[in-house]
C-alpha cells in the first residue's frame, strides 16, 4: 500500500520512465522472446522454421534474413510478435494461456511501435508509461523471462509513487477493490489510459474486430494508477467500419449515422492512436461513479462487473 506517509517521504522522487528506457526494456524481451518460440515450435516438426517461422513473418527483409540465418533469434522485436500471433491457437492450447493474452501480444506490437518502430512519434509517459510497464510485466512473466518481470515490477513501484504525489487525495484505503464476474455480467470494464480524453469528449470508444468480449449493454473504462472507474456508460451502438473505409462519409451514411454522430467518430478516428482498431462503439453517459470502484489487480485484459458492484463498491 502507497501510504501518504510514503508519498511525502518520497517527494523528491523525479519522474524517471522516458521514451528510451522503455524501447530499451522491450528490446531486452527479444531474445527470451525468441527462445520460448523455438522451445515451442520445435517440436511441430522438423519444417517448423518454415512454417511456423518464414511464413508467419509480414516483413519481406525480415523473411529475407530469417531464410539466410535459419535462427530465430536474428528476428527483431515485431517479427518475433507476428510469429507469435501467428502460431496463437496452437501455443496457446499447448501453454494452457489464457485466451485475454492475445490482448496483451497486440498490446505488445502498439507500445513496440510506439517506443522502437516510430522514432518521431511523441509519448506522453505521463499517460501511457504505468500501463505499458503492466503489459511489459505480464508479457515477461508468460515467456518465463523472470528476470525481467522482476526488474519492471521494481520500475513499476516507483512509477506508483510518482504517480502518488498526483493523486494525494486517494490512497488505497480509499478504494476497496471489487472482484471482476462474468456471470450474470452487466458491464464491460477496459484499460484506457490513452484514449480517456477522446472518449470523454466524442463519447466513442474502439477495439479491434477480434476482440471478443461478453456482450453487455454497459461499458467503462480502468485508468491507472489503480485501475479507478469514474463514469458508467449506456453503449448506444457498435458499428464495424473498415480500415480503407474510416474516412468515407458515404459508409457512414449507409450505416444510419447522424451528421452529429459522422462528426463525432471523425474526431475520435483522427485523435485515436490505434490505428488498427475497426470495431467502434458510440456512448451515452450513464451514471458518476462516485465511489471510483477499482479491480483487484490491475489488468489491460477486460473485466466485467454488475451494475450494482460498480455503484456500491461491493
């Protein structure tokens, strides 16, 4: 628990994540990345370099040198990532991994994308570095690559205290937590540190189509340090637009959108760094979460609670 004690104490503590540090944890992933995938797909055969590793690659230089090198440990970061996506059903059954992971792998390609594959992009690690440390955590942890998850859990305290001078008039004693339940679920709970902003103020949120979440008439969305739920929203509709077609007002009249509405998703659409999602979900909002339920652990997999946990914090 952050103590106010330990926050004052600690009131000298600079924030320390940038946008170099992080691209450097990540690039550190590689190589137990690169083993846990041999391990794996070893023994699928004596062709699983070819068709576990050469076929599932999307870049043609990375195919390239995968073919001369026979190694997978020659693969960079993002290669590495679509080999495992690629090879996902199989490791998965085979490592009894949770279906959420797949998530976390996209999770992994977005902040991979963001700290190594776009040198001009700019992070606000204000909003992003506590949750990206979270994917990197749970990333380490299912390749065994114990080591490291330690080391970003280390990272990831401190990051809480420095998060804790933000947030003096919450502590934990604040917030109990509440058990996330999919039965008898009536509300989708997601991580949206990045997003939060542009959901606030167009009232749209998105996903990629292949998420497949619990049906529920409710959504609302974690945000870090804890985890902390402010707003319950009513999801008014979901609506599928194609990646060549999110400018395309034609679609959207199609599709029944009001003018109000087109607005709406075009603002969100330009602001919303993940480029890939498809799936969009216009919003109302519902109720003020008063008592700011938070999860018992913090997660960037979904979650789902009733109506009633949220609104009682029970």
């Amino acid at each position: 628990m952050v103590t106010m004690e330990q926050l004052s104490t600690n009131n000298r503590i600079d924030r320390m994540l940038d946008k170099e540090t992080i691209g450097k944890w990540i690039g550190e992933l590689k190589l137990p990345l690169a083993i846990y995938l041999r391990d794996n797909l070893k023994s699928s055969g004596p062709n699983w370099f070819q068709t576990g590793v050469i076929e599932k690659i999307k870049s043609s230089e990375m195919k390239k040198i995968a073919t001369k090198s026979r190694d997978i440990k020659s693969l960079d970061e993002k290669a590495l990532l679509e080999v495992f996506l690629g090879n996902w059903w199989g490791l998965m059954e085979t490592n009894n991994i949770p279906r959420s992971f797949e998530i976390t792998i996209d999770r992994m390609m977005e902040i991979r994308h963001k700290y190594i594959g776009h040198e001009g992009l700019i992070i606000d690690i204000h909003i992003t570095g506590y949750k990206d440390l979270d994917t990197l955590i749970e990333f380490a942890e299912e390749i065994k690559a114990e080591r490291l998850k330690e080391k970003f859990e280390k990272e990831r305290k401190k990051e809480i205290i420095r998060l804790g001078k933000e947030y003096k008039s919450r502590t934990d004693d604040d917030l109990e937590p509440i058990e996330s339940k999919e039965i008898e679920a009536e509300v989708l709970s997601v991580s949206a540190a990045e997003t939060i902003h542009l959901i606030e103020n167009y009232l749209v949120h998105s996903c990629p189509s292949r998420y497949n979440y619990t049906k529920t008439d409710y959504i609302t969305f974690r945000l870090p340090p804890h985890g902390e739920m402010n707003t319950l929203y009513e999801i008014q509709r979901e609506l599928p637009v194609p990646p060549n077609l999110k400018n395309s007002l034609e679609y959207f009249n199609s599709q029944g959108l009001t003018l109000e509405e087109m607005e709406r998703l075009r603002n969100y659409i330009d602001g919303n760094p993940f480029t890939k999602n498809d799936r969009f979900y216009f919003l109302s909002r519902w109720k003020t979460l008063s008592k700011k339920p938070k999860p018992v652990k913090y997660t960037n997999g979904p979650l789902y609670y009733s109506i009633d946990q949220l609104l009682t914090n029970k």
